[in-house]
C-alpha cells in the first residue's frame, strides 16, 4: 500500500475528525444530529433498512444516509481489508504463509478470545439483567484497529522492531476472524441462503470472463495480448460491477451487504507477489487488484470521514455498563489474550518468537492492539438495535462510547513499555 504515515493520516485522521465532529453536534443538538443520520433518501427502493410485513417478509425498504454509509459505501473499506488479506494468505511470500506467522496468528486469536471472556464475565456479574441486556454485543471488544494501532506501534517501538511487523500479521488475523463474526453472528435478517447463490455466481462469472478466459487464450503467446488489453482498458470496472451484484446478494440473504465484495476479491488478478501491509513498494504494482486498491484510496477516506461523522454521535450521558464493558474487555481482556496466547505458542509449542522479541513486547503489542475505534464502531452499530435500553440508556451509545474511548490504549500502552523498558529500534 502507499507509504505508512501518508495512508495513516488520510484514513485515520479523517475519521477522527469526522468523530470530533459527530461527537460536537451530538451533544449540543442531539435532534438535528439524528434527523441528518436517519435522513431518507430514498423510500420503497430496491436497497436500504427492510420493513418487515406481518407474515415476516420484507414489504418496502428505506434507504437512510447511514444505511448509504454503513452498508453501501462502507463494503469499499471491507474490500481493501480483504484485499490484504488474501494477498498474505495466498502470494508465495504472503506474511500469513509458512512458520513465521504461526505466534501472531495465534496470538490474534487469543486476543479476540479474551475480551469476550472479560466482556461477558463482567456482565454475568453485573446480573442477569445487565447480561441479557449487552451479550449479544461479545464482539464489539474484539476489534483491533489497524491503523491506530500502528501509529502507536510505530511511536513505541521504532520503525525497524519486530513487534511492528508482528502487530500488523496480528492486526490482518484479527481483521480476517472480525469479517467472519459479522458475516456469521450478525445478519442484517432472516437467513435466505439461496441469495448467495447470486454473490457466488457473480465471482465465478467474472473470475471466468475476466481473468481465466484471457489468460485461457493468452497460454501460447508470450505477450499476453486479451489479458494486457483487459487489464488496460477495462481494469477492475468488470469486477465493481460483479460487485454490485454480489452486494445485491448479500443484502437479500440477509448477511450484512457491507461484506458484499469479498467474494469479487480472489476472482481479481493479482501480484504474484506482495510487500506487505503499508508497503510503499505496493504503490508500483499494476495488477487489477491493486490497481481496485489504489483507485479506492480517496473514495474510502471520504467514507471513513462520514462513517465517523454518523456513527460516533452518542451523548455523554449515554455512558454506562455496555461502555465500562466493552471498554475494559478491550484494555484487560485484549493484552491479556494476546499475552497467553502468545507465550504458549511461542513458548510450550516452541514455536518460538521472531527474532529480537521478548515476551515483554508482546504483552506491549498487546495494549497497543487494544485500541478498537473503526471496527469495534461498526460492529456496536450491528450488534444493538438503536431502540435498545438498559435502565433508560441507549445501549448501541453506551457500547459505540467505549469503542471511542478505547484510544487511551495507546497512552496506557506507552506507560507499558516504558516499564517493561522496551528499547526503541530506527
């Protein structure tokens, strides 16, 4: 991808004005806050929240400016999400292939066991009311936010220490098991699994006419002249337009339509080898796949803008359970299952650390990862109904509220490792 610090200050910084900003007007004029979010653009259309008739079937769907966002425009950023880690799994120096990736991969896994154990343990504790109330929220401290945590990561450790590259392996897991959990735990409604017959068939379409079928034909000349003229000419617009379908697909079985172009991903053309997440050689690649990323570079940052802008709106006063919950399941729960995890990996499997890793960093990576913000936002939004109480808070602001405040992760990680006397390395 393009250099660090400038996709960091495009993406981040962006939403994090966009939540300043949502945060300002949500308290000062909560009703015109929420009449922009709820705004209808468009009523009975093909797309947008469903309204269910009394038999259970969809009878009409609004399209809001937060469904626009949320569902619509937010699948641009899952597919870059995707983009990266396909390319880890599959290219021959991908950075989830072979032993080296053992120790974050499980690491990653812990750290998304652990907040839910905290999560849920604290609200069996707060009794069975408070518990019935947010369990269905287990995932929203689960997140880890890639580009915050690199920040942080990078202000920690230095650009050239190896917990650097283990946090962003750990980061590509935990992004990779988050798209899963939303697909799976969280519909948009009633299952209707022969919609997906609809995504599946647009991937394979455009896998076939677009990338095998040229390549087919190419076979006995070495200049690849139908592979090179689709490449050039029509680039990645036949797969957005499988896309679309594909989003169509999801949106009517029911799984979230913001995962709607993750199936178009492995169907695009790619490297034959990747650099790495934040690689600035990345910027230089001309396949069809990374030509899709880069062309998605400044649509996504206005959309991480507006998703900031109507998602991270909540009232100071909805502070409560669900906040303290998702906000210690992240700064507890995360470190602590990145830590265990961790240490048996590396230590009782002896599959070892990279070199010039201690344990002490990956208890540091562990709150470094801590910081939930874009993800755990997103999925507080799809976890909870906006209608949904607990003893008269809005429990989708409470838990979207610890999301926001899981940033202290950052300074709590860098008292850390000033204790822990973790060495900087340029």
């Amino acid at each position: 991808m393009y250099r660090v610090w400038g996709f960091v200050t495009n993406y981040s910084l962006l939403m994090i004005g966009g939540a300043i900003i949502a945060l300002i007007w949500a308290n000062l004029d909560p009703h015109g806050y929420h009449a922009v979010v709820d705004w209808v653009l468009l009523d009975g259309g093909p797309i947008g929240e469903p309204i269910y008739a009394a038999d259970g079937s969809v009878a009409s769907r609004t399209l809001t400016l937060h469904y626009l966002v949320n569902d619509v425009l937010m699948a641009l950023f899952f597919a870059i999400a995707a983009k990266e880690v396909w390319e880890a799994m599959v290219l021959e120096e991908g950075s989830l292939r072979g032993r080296s990736a053992f120790v974050p991969v499980l690491s990653a896994v812990g750290g998304m066991a652990g907040p839910v154990v905290v999560y849920l343990l604290l609200a069996a504790l707060l009794g069975s009311e408070t518990y019935d109330a947010v369990a269905h929220g287990w995932a929203v401290p689960t997140a880890t936010d890639i580009a915050f945590s690199y920040i942080v990561a990078r202000i920690i450790f230095g650009a050239g220490h190896p917990a650097v590259r283990f946090l962003l392996l750990l980061a590509i897991v935990d992004d990779a098991l988050g798209l899963l959990i939303i697909a799976v735990f969280y519909p948009k409604g009633d299952i209707a699994p022969e919609w997906l017959l609809l995504s599946i068939g647009a991937a394979i379409g455009a896998y076939l006419l677009f990338n095998w079928l040229p390549r087919f034909l190419d076979k006995a000349d070495e200049r690849q002249p139908r592979a090179t003229w689709l490449r050039t000419r029509l680039s990645f617009w036949p797969y957005l337009a499988a896309g679309a379908v594909s989003w169509f697909g999801f949106q009517q079985a029911g799984l979230h339509p913001a995962l709607g172009l993750l199936p178009l991903i492995p169907a695009m053309p790619h490297a034959d080898r990747g650099f790495g997440v934040y690689a600035e050689a990345e910027q230089h690649l001309r396949d069809v796949l990374n030509q899709f990323e880069h062309a998605l570079k400044l649509p996504v940052e206005g959309i991480l803008f507006l998703f900031g802008l109507l998602n991270a709106g909540v009232e100071f006063t909805s502070f409560g359970p669900p906040t303290w919950l998702v906000l210690v399941g992240l700064l507890i729960g995360k470190p602590a299952g990145i830590l265990l995890s961790g240490w048996l990996s590396a230590r009782v499997l002896r599959l070892g650390l990279p070199r010039g890793m201690e344990m002490r960093d990956v208890l540091v990576v562990g709150f470094v990862a801590a910081v939930g913000f874009t993800v755990a936002l997103f999925v507080a939004s799809v976890a909870f109904s906006p209608d949904a109480t607990l003893a008269g808070h809005p429990i989708q602001d409470a838990a979207k509220l610890g999301a926001l405040l899981s940033v202290v992760a950052g300074p709590i990680a860098w008292v850390v490792s000033r204790a822990m006397d973790v060495k900087r390395q340029t």
